[in-house]
C-alpha cells in the first residue's frame, strides 16, 4: 500500500457524496428543529452542499499533492502541522468564495456572517476529518514499511547464513582428526587408512554438496554415520547413532544438517566409560519432525564455536519451512527437532 486512499477515484466520487449530505443536514439541524427539517429539505441546496465538499475536498487534496513533491524532506511533525494549515486555509476559501457566489447569484443577497461562520465551522471540521485519515493511513503506511524493511533484512540475514552454512568446513574435526590420525598411524596403520576414509567421506560430501539446498536424509545419514564413525576413535567407542526410519530417501534435510547437530552435541557432552553418548533419531509423525535425542551432561565449559554453527542452522531452516526448528530440553534429556521437508515440499 504505497498510494494514499485519498487519490482513488472510488473515495473522490463518494466522499464528497457523503460529506456534503452530513454538511447540510448539520446545517438545517443548527438553522431549525428536527420538524421543521423534513418541510425546508430543498434538493438544490443539498446539491450545493455537496458541490461544495467536491471543490473543498479537491483542493485539499492538490496542496497534498504539492506538498507530496515539494516538501519530502520536510519531519514529519513539521509537515502535519503545516499541510494542516495549508489544507484548512485553502478549504476555507474555496467554501467562502464558492457559497458566497451561491449567495449573490440564486439566492439575491450577500451571505450573512454568521451563515458563513456556520459553513466555515463545518467544512473546516470537514477538513480536520480528512487530515486524520490522510495521516492515520501516512503512519499506517510507515509502520508496515518499517515491518517489511525489518522482514527483509532478516530474510537477507537468513539466507546470508544459509550460504555461510553450506560453504563452511569445520576446522576443528579437521585436525583433531590429523592429531588422531597421527597417534594412530604409529602403532596400527589399518585404522588409520579407516579414519583416513572416513575424513574423506566426510569432507568429500560436504564439497559435493555445498552448493545443494536440500539433501536425501538417507545420503546425510550415511554422513552422519561417518562422522560418528571418524570421532569414535578419539572417544573408544563410546558414541552410538541408533535409527528407524523408513523412506528416509522421501525426508529432505540442508547438507550438513546432522553432523552440525551431531557435532555440537559430542563437543558439548561429558561422555565416557561410564557415561556414553546414545542418539536416537526417530520420527514425530504427528507434528511432521525428524527429531534427536539424548541424555543431558553438559560440559562445565561449552564450545562456543558449534554452538554459533548449530544457530545458523536452526535460521538456515525458516528459509524453507515454515515449521520451527526447536530444541526442547525436558529433564535430562535433549530433543532437536528438524522440521520435515518432504519431497513434495521442495517440488
């Protein structure tokens, strides 16, 4: 809504109809009794009532259009108060003018004053009336410009971090992995060509993927898979992935969905012997999520790094559902919540 309801050509024909009509029978109201309204009711006056709202009205409306082109700059403050003026001035002296030429033309004598005074009175309410809905509709405007200049700058934020996202490569896993890989080469070279493989699968998907929105959930499980696998070295064993989920070739996630979370999860839980890191991944049918979840032991020092990661992930995600990606921690345990997006979606 960039264009005032005051330039429709609807609002021009009627406004003028109805602001006329209530013009005259305000006049006839303060001029005589309720009774004596029906008998003096005269068509030819009623008429000029509204020819004068229509040249009240127009002219108004031109000093809006000037002041429109000549006066962008002016605060907003300044310009109410004088496109007030300037609107009640001109509306006044186009009714003086144009009643008074009414007057001596077909009714034979000057207007008296105070006839005047009492169209004067009424057309300038007229015109006060036509400023408050001109400028109530002037904020109207400004505030939904503000809320879309607001929407679009987040949705600019949104997809800058998407494409941050999808072109990020971890640094950390990657030489925590050389560091490994460098222990294990000395004493068992069998699993260091498997951590080799690993890493390489892990990193090989994220280059062939990083221009791809949208990625099968069975191809970012696989990943996943590898990640778990690759960091499993540096933790004995002591990560489990657990998974039932059929059709996962029908589920779409961003690349990278899972190792970011599963990543964030491994760097901010204690896990040990004792203590292991069990992942489930399961579906919520009834509210259309794939969800993570394990058991809360968080470390006394997070990894501010992943957790930033896992953020723009979760604002990655309204780019393309307008399901919410949430985490709802409940006791001890944790649950991320990525909204499905089916293949149907993304057609």
């Amino acid at each position: 809504m960039n264009r005032s309801f005051i330039h429709d050509y609807l609002f021009r024909i009627c406004a003028p109809v109805v602001a006329g009509f209530l013009a005259y029978s305000l006049i006839m109201l303060i001029n005589n009794s309720v009774l004596d309204v029906l008998e003096l009711f005269s068509n030819r006056e009623m008429y000029t009532s509204v020819w004068l709202s229509y040249l009240a009205i127009a002219a108004m409306r031109w000093i809006i259009i000037w002041i429109d082109h000549s006066g962008k700059s002016w605060p907003i403050r300044r310009r109410i108060v004088l496109q007030t003026i300037f609107t009640l001035t001109a509306n006044l002296i186009v009714v003086t003018v144009a009643i008074s030429y009414y007057y001596l033309r077909y009714v034979g004598f000057s207007i008296g004053r105070l006839e005047l005074n009492v169209f004067l009175t009424i057309y300038g309410a007229i015109g006060l009336f036509y400023n408050v809905l001109y400028f109530s509709q002037f904020y109207l405007m400004q505030e939904n410009k503000s809320r879309i200049d607001e929407e679009r700058k987040l949705q600019e934020k949104v997809e800058a971090d998407f494409v941050s996202f999808r072109s990020e490569i971890n640094p950390d896993l990657l030489y925590e992995s050389l560091e490994n890989l460098i222990l294990t080469i000395h004493h068992n070279t069998d699993e260091a060509e498997e951590q080799i493989d690993y890493l390489a699968g892990i990193y090989r998907y994220s280059l062939v993927n990083r221009q791809k929105e949208l990625i099968g959930l069975d191809e970012e499980f696989r990943a996943a898979t590898n990640l778990l696998n690759l960091v499993n070295y540096r933790y004995q064993k002591q990560l489990n992935l657990l998974a039932e989920i059929p059709n996962q070739h029908e589920i779409f996630l961003i690349p990278g969905s899972l190792m970011i979370t599963i990543d964030a999860v491994i760097r901010n839980t204690l896990i040990s012997q004792k203590s292991p890191l069990v992942i489930r991944l399961y579906l919520e049918e009834e509210d259309d999520y794939l969800v993570l979840q394990h058991t809360l032991n968080d470390k006394l020092q997070l990894h501010q790094e992943s957790l930033q990661a896992f953020t723009r992930l979760q604002r990655s995600y309204t780019f393309f559902s307008d399901t919410p990606f949430v985490q709802v921690k409940a006791g001890r345990e944790n649950y991320i919540k990525f909204p499905m997006i089916r293949m149907n979606e993304k057609e």
